[in-house]
C-alpha cells in the first residue's frame, strides 16, 4: 500500500469526483520526492473515470483549460513555476469552488516565492466548504530502498549495497533511481557499497544543485562549497568559519542559500545537503587552491571537537597538502579506531594511507603495525595482503618492525587467505627476526605455530611450540601474550580431549583490561567451541560458542565472530536443523568469498547437504570447487570430513577402489597429525571403502588403530564412530547378525548426542543387517516352528526400525536416504492385498516415479538411481520419461518444481 492510498483525505477525494462537496489536497514534496508519479496514480483512481479530466503543468505554454461544473479532477503540477496569470486563475478556482471538484496542487516547497503559500501572499481565502488537506511526501526508508534494489539487480543487490545507496541519496527516490539505472549496467555478479560510490553523482541531481549553487551571488557561494567540503550538516558557526566569512557577511549568505534552496536546514540547527551526494557534484566545481583553503580550515574547525574526529580530520590535512599533520592524525584515528574496536574502519584507513607511496619510512613503521594487527582481528582484504608484502620487503624497516609485521601477515596468510605454505614461512621468520628482543610478539608467533588445526607439524610438534610460547610469554610481564597462550592452551586441550580442559577454558581472560586479552579470549572460546563439536561435546560447545560469539561482536573481533558463525553451520548440520541451512551456507559463502578458510566450514556442509539431497554433482562441486580450499589448506577436521563425504559418494557409485583412495590420503594425515577425534566423520565410510576394495585386513587394522587412538579421552561423537566403524566391517564380512548389533549400539549413542541423522543412517544399517541375518538364519533352520518364529519378530522389528529411519530422512530432508531406506523397506515388509492388474494413477505420480523424480531432479544419473532403488537403468529411464510427461516438466531438473506444484497423488 502506497502513502497516497493510507492518505486520510483519499475519502473525501472520491466523495467529491463523486459529486458531493468539494476538495483541495496539497502535495508538497522537495525535487526527487515524486510528485509528478502521485498525481499519475491518482488520475487512475476508479472514481476519476466518470469526472472530467484537467491536467495542467505551470510554466508551459499551454492553453489553460475550460473549468466549470460537474465532477472534475484537476491535476496541477509544478505549482511553484506558476506564472502570475497561472497564479490568478488557479486562485479563483479555489475561491470559487463547486460540487464536484478535486483539485491537487503539487509542488516543490523550497522552491516557492513565499515559503508556505504555494500561491503566494495573500494567502488564498478558501471557502468554508471547500475541504483542504496538505500531504507531505516522505524519503524512502532503508527498507524501501533495498526493495527498489532488489527489484532492479535481483541477487546482485547485497545489503551493503542497499545501505549505501540509501545514505548517500538520502532516501529521495529519483536520485535512487538514477543509480540504479546505472548500477544495472554494470558488470559483476554482485553489486557492492564500493560499486554504488564508483557510480558517480547522476546528472539530474549534479544539475539541479550547481544550477542552484550559480543562481547565488558569487559572495554567498563559498557558504555552500564550505557544506560540500565537510560533506556532512554543521552547525551555523562551523559552517561560516570553513567558509572563511565574517559572521555577519556569513549569515546573509547562509539564508541565500537556504532561500534559494542550495542548503537546507537538515536537522535542527544544522546545515547542508538533504542528499549527500549532492556534495560530491559542488566540490568537483569548487576551484583548487580554493578547495585547499576549505579544507585547511575544516581541518582547524573539526580539531576543536571533542572528542576529536580524527578521521575527518586527517582527510582534510591530506586535501589541504599538509602531509605531516595529515600522516599523525591517520594515526591518532586508527589508534581510536581500534580502541573502539572499530578494526574495519581502522583497515580502511591505513589500507589507503600506506598505499601512497610518498609516506615516510619512519610514518610506514608506526602504522604498518596498525594495520597488520587490525587485519587479524577485523576482516583483511586483499589489498591488505598487498600493502604488508610490500612493507615487508623495505629494506628501511627496522628488523622488529619487519619482524612484527612477518607474524600478522603470516597469520592472515594462514588463517584467512588460505596460503598456508607461505603463512607457515612468514611465521617462521617472525621468530627469528623478532627473536629475545620482542619476547611478547616472539611468544605470539610461536602460538600461532602451535595450533593443531593446519595439517602442517605434528602434535609433539605444536605442544613444543606452545611451551616454549609459554616460557617467553610468563618471563614477562605482557597480559596480552599470556592471553594469547591461554588461548591457544585451552583450545589445544579441547581438541585432545585432554582432563583439564574445561578448567584451561574457565579461566580464560574474558574481562581482561587489555582490549588484546579480551580479542585472545574471544578466539579462546570460538576455537574451545569449534574443537567441542568435533569431538561431540555439543552442549558444551554450543555454550562456548554463544559466549565467544557474544564477545566477538562486543569487542568487535570481526574474524573470529565469522569464524564462529562458519561452526555454528556445522553445529545445526549435526544437530538436524536443516531447514534453511543451505540457503545459509550460500549466504555465508557469498559473504566470505575473499576468505577461503572461513567459508570453508560453509562448503562442507552445504556439499553434505548436497549429497544427503541425491544431488551428487553439486555435491562435488561444494567440497572440491566453487572456492573451496585446497585440502593441503584445509583445517584437518573439516579435510577428513569432506575426504569422508568423497568416499561414501564414492562407494554409492560403485567404486570402492576409487573410495579407498580418496581415504587413504585424509586416513594418513589424521594418524600423522595424531588426534583421533578428527576421524569421527571419516573412520565408517574410510573402513568400509578399503574393506570394500579387497583389504579387509587393512580395514581391521584402521578401525583398530582408531580404537586405540580415542583410550581416555572424552570424545562422545568419536567413539560411536568407533562402533559405527566396527559394525561397518562386520557387514562387510558377512557377519550380520554382529553387525546388526553394532549399529544399534552406534544408534543409541548418536541417540543420546543427539545426531539425527547419523542415529538414522546406524539404525538403517541395523535394519538391513538384521534382514539379511534373518534371511539367512531363517534359511539355516529349515522348517523349524522356533528359529521362523524368531526370525519373523527380529524381521518385524526391522522393518518397524526401517520405517522409522524413512520419517527421520524426509523430515531432515534426506531425499537419497529417504529414496534408499524406502525401497528397502518395499522389498521387505509383507505385500498388501490389492485388485488385479497395475494402480491407477491416471496423469499424478505413482510413487515409485515420484522417488525417481526427486533423484533425477536432484542430478542423479539413470545409473545413480538404478544403484540407489535397485532397479535396472531402463526402468529408471521409463520412470524418468513418465514423470515428465505427467508433469509437463521441461527437463529433468524442472521436475523437481513441477513435482512440487503437482502435490501429492
């Protein structure tokens, strides 16, 4: 619903194009607003069919129309370019109204020759039955704006995008509208903020503010340059002292302006452009040596705030050519910055202050530091990486600076950028450059070496790292490099299910005075979290992760808070809450493209996802490509799970050797790296495909040596993967009747966890071993009463498991699952009676051909469908063909919607 049609004098418009009584409604609203498109939807009202039409636009040379009586609607536009013969008339229309009139007049408010009164002094004497409204048009919201984007772009609008464009318009729709008209020509897939500021200033607003500006007197101009060059609404007296006037001169000029509508008042008391960008058209015009004065004297005005904006002030140094002053108050505003934890911003600053290349060595060495540790705590860029590899390689540097900027490279190297090699390598240098002589950033440097997560060094490797990190940090008397120690302590013992482990997290500095105890604390919790739930410790880890989650974004700690946000996609994965959890790993993804090692967490679990859904080619596509890191820069937990995920859709196709192969590789780095748990998601599928694949001696010895690896240590999702693993090799070695009874014992522990769908796919596993051992003890006892007996209630209490397991998957969203449990299911619960001759299904689905079709929607091969239902590849051709004949759909792919639309037979 439009503000036209909330409008309360909507109603009596139309009583009056209805013939009874008459009204006046005033549409005021300054250039951009849309007063031309409300007057278009009004004379579209049903009840302006029946009156007579009269549509005038002032300041052109139209005939004026014929007034007189019977209904009528008259439609005046541009009231404030009203000529004098235009005023008079309109003035007695309104003086002299009939039944039936509807008059809006529309106008421009600041642009009127007696501000109030559109047509002018005297006030016009309205008759006391003529009904007068005035309707004030309003600036789009934040949201209106990102629907007008959306609109335009589709998914190429980010919410970024939809905020810039709303401050820098100010909300005025046309002014919206033009950018978007440019932003739609624009090449990309996304549309960003930078994408919006690179759109310049559109002409139709550039126009009507320099026309403006030039009606002033050349002596009231500078009043205006001077709002351009602080960009923002001042007060009076900021205003006039950039503008370089005294007060008296300055206040003559500053109602000129107003009068003449190049400013306006903003808000109470302050002055300048209603659209922002309206700014950026005024400084492009202003003369240089001009524009440097302003600025020089906008430096010396913003100086005397307090507290001090030392960010504005050092653009206007560096516009006024004083690179000094310009080059401390970069600093003093990165310094307050980071203070605030306002660590992007910081980034911002410094990213465009060292990439010029005429800064001093000796500027280059105070706030390179800046920016490398603000970029390990915020979100770097990649102009980041560039500015510091740079930095690093001047020889002027000196070797602890040098040194200090090698470990925040190295870390954004390694932890966001995904270049592990080269990160190890920075780190490694840090060390021996910052060596006795920084101990506290040595210690830092080591702690970064000691993490457990990259599949680099070993666990003595890591442990050796951390304690000679300890012994640095506790020989002196840095918070913040104990802090960070404390960290790394609590989240190494976490990931080794090591006894002390709660204790090391407790303790962490979460209140430490520093702001740096308080960001290791932060990454403390959110990596304690993230080894928490790798080890199925869920509870506890999704505590830890509200709380590290929660401090981030006070601190903001902008990294680790997205970090976090990556494991909270794992926790809902293994939890069963996949509703939606696809659209937010694409969302997360999107948001962290520049980042491979953040999303990465994303990608495992929409390629799950993915697979779970039968759709097998996007599968692969989200665990090897599309971004996803290399698994030689994979954090090890999340390289054995997708190495997992690859081998059981390796197994599904029918390629146990292949499946075997992919295992292999993530198998090894687990046992090198020494910390079972992370073999959780991998051990089943691993000991299945090198049992599968001929070596089942090498199999015994996997799940033996997982076995071994988790004795004494607290890893609950670990030790039914352990079980999981056994009653996988049983199976594979005939012994159904102990495999049945592994599985169950794995489902009851993914039970108590919980895990849905891993309690579903052991339960299935029991079920199917039970059938089968049922079969073939049934077989075994001949005709024995007692061993059928048997048989028949482990037979019924499989397929009741089965049934189950089917209502789990389709409530997941399991679509392959659900399709295989199914036609398990089919072949062994007891036929129903029925008719003669094949179920009529006349043009619906039967549902066989509704499980092929979610398949084949999904990207399964005919092949791929024949293996999961157990069908021969000509029958799932004929399955496939039906289904889209029955469904219209256009391919196999479109089945999937067409399906949906169809409902169910």
């Amino acid at each position: 619903m439009t503000a036209v049609q909330r409008s309360p004098w909507l109603a009596p418009l139309r009583l009056a194009l209805g013939g009874s009584g008459s009204v006046l409604v005033l549409v005021e609203g300054t250039a951009g607003l849309g007063k031309s498109r409300a007057l278009h939807r009004l004379s579209g009202l049903p009840e302006a069919a029946g009156a007579r039409p009269v549509v005038w636009r002032c300041g052109t040379a139209q005939e004026r129309p014929e007034t007189g009586g019977g209904p009528a609607l008259l439609l005046v536009d541009d009231v404030h370019r009203a000529a004098p013969e235009e005023t008079e008339w309109l003035r007695g229309v309104l003086e002299r109204p009939w039944d039936g009139l509807a008059a809006v007049l529309a106008y421009r408010p600041e642009e009127l020759g007696t501000r109030g009164l559109p047509l002018g002094a005297p006030a016009v004497s309205y008759p006391p039955a003529l009904a007068v409204f005035r309707h004030r048009l309003r600036v789009w919201t934040v949201d209106r704006v990102r629907r007008a984007a959306s609109e335009a772009l589709g998914e190429r609008a980010t919410p970024e995008a939809a905020a810039r464009l709303h401050a820098c318009s100010g909300g005025v729709p046309q002014v919206v509208a033009d950018l978007l008209g440019t932003l739609r020509a624009g090449p990309g897939s996304r549309c960003t903020a930078a994408d919006v500021d690179a759109a310049g200033v559109p002409v139709r607003l550039a126009e009507l503010v320099l026309s403006r500006t030039d009606a002033l007197a050349p002596a009231d101009r500078p009043v205006v340059w001077a709002a351009a060059v602080l960009g923002e609404p001042a007060a009076r007296d900021e205003l006039l002292s950039v503008a370089g006037t005294d007060p008296a001169r300055g206040r003559a000029a500053l109602l000129a302006a107003l009068a003449r509508a190049a400013l306006s008042e903003v808000s109470q008391g302050r002055y300048g452009f209603s659209v922002p960008l309206a700014a950026t058209a005024v400084l492009e015009r202003v003369p240089g040596p001009v524009r440097e004065e302003l600025h020089g004297r906008a430096a010396r005005v913003l100086a005397r705030r307090r507290p001090v904006p030392w960010a504005e002030v050092a653009r206007h140094r560096g516009a006024a050519g004083r690179r000094k002053g310009w080059l401390k108050a970069v600093e003093k505003a990165a310094l307050a910055a980071v203070a605030g934890g306002h660590h992007e911003e910081a980034i911002g600053l410094l990213e465009r202050t060292l990439a010029v290349p005429e800064v001093p060595a000796r500027f280059r060495a105070r706030l390179a530091p800046l920016l490398a540790r603000s970029a390990v705590v915020g979100l770097r860029s990649d102009r980041t990486v560039e500015v510091l590899t740079q930095a690093v390689r001047d020889p002027g540097l000196p070797v602890d600076v040098r040194g200090q900027l090698r470990l925040d490279l190295g870390l954004m190297l390694a932890n966001q950028v995904g270049d592990l090699a080269a990160g190890m390598r920075e780190l490694e240098s840090a060390v021996e450059e910052l060596g006795e002589v920084r101990p506290a950033l040595t210690s830092r440097a080591m702690v970064a070496l000691a993490m457990p997560e990259w599949p680099t060094g070993t666990l003595a490797g890591h442990r050796e790292w951390l304690r000679r990190a300890a012994g640095l940090a506790h020989a002196g008397d840095n918070e913040v490099a104990r802090a960070a120690v404390a960290a790394n302590h609590a989240s190494l013992a976490v990931a080794c299910g090591d006894p002390r482990a709660r204790e090391l997290v407790a303790a962490l500095p979460v209140d430490g005075a520093p702001a740096g105890c308080r960001e290791h604390a932060a990454r403390g919790l959110c990596n304690a979290a993230d080894a928490a739930l790798w080890r199925g410790s869920y509870q506890w880890g999704e505590e830890l992760l509200a709380a590290g989650l929660d401090l981030s974004a006070r601190i903001g700690a902008s990294y680790t808070e997205q970090t976090a946000q990556g494991t909270r996609l794992l926790l809902d994965w293994w939890s069963g809450r996949w509703a939606g959890l696809g659209e937010r790993c694409e969302r997360f993804v999107s948001d962290t493209a520049d980042m491979p090692v953040v999303a990465a967490d994303a990608h495992l679990v929409r390629g799950m996802l993915a697979f779970a859904q039968g759709d097998w080619t996007e599968a692969v596509h989200w665990l090897t490509a599309l971004g996803a890191p290399a698994p030689e820069c994979t954090r090890m937990p999340l390289a054995a799970a997708t190495a997992g995920t690859l081998t059981r859709l390796a197994l599904v196709r029918g390629d146990p050797p292949a499946a075997a192969d992919q295992a292999g590789a993530a198998w090894t780095a687990v046992s090198d790296k020494g910390i079972w748990a992370w073999a959780a998601e991998l051990a089943p599928w691993a000991v299945e495909a090198v049992a599968r694949a001929g070596d089942v001696t090498a199999a015994r010895r996997m799940a033996a040596e997982f076995a071994r690896g988790l004795e004494g240590q607290e890893a609950p999702s670990a030790r039914a993967a352990v079980v999981w693993s056994r009653a996988a090799l049983e199976e594979c070695e005939g012994r159904h009747r102990e495999a049945a009874g592994s599985y169950r014992k794995a489902a009851a522990a993914y039970r108590e966890l919980p895990r849905p769908y891993a309690w579903a796919l052991t339960t299935e596993g029991a079920a199917r071993c039970s059938l089968t051992g049922g079969a073939e003890a049934s077989g075994a006892a001949g005709d024995r009463s007692d061993g059928a007996a048997g048989a028949d209630g482990g037979r019924a209490q499989a397929v009741a498991s089965l049934r189950r397991c089917v209502e789990e998957y389709t409530e997941l969203g399991a679509v392959y699952d659900a399709a295989r449990a199914r036609t398990l299911l089919r072949s062994h619960q007891p036929p129903q009676a029925r008719r003669p001759g094949r179920p009529a299904f006349d043009d619906r689905l039967s549902p066989r051909e509704r499980e092929v079709a979610e398949l084949a929607a999904r990207g399964l091969m005919n092949r791929e469908i024949a293996v999961v239902l157990h069908l021969s590849p000509r029958t799932v051709e004929q399955h496939v063909a039906r289904a889209i004949r029955k469904t219209g759909a256009l391919s196999r792919r479109d089945l999937l919607r067409t399906e949906k639309d169809a409902g169910p037979p």
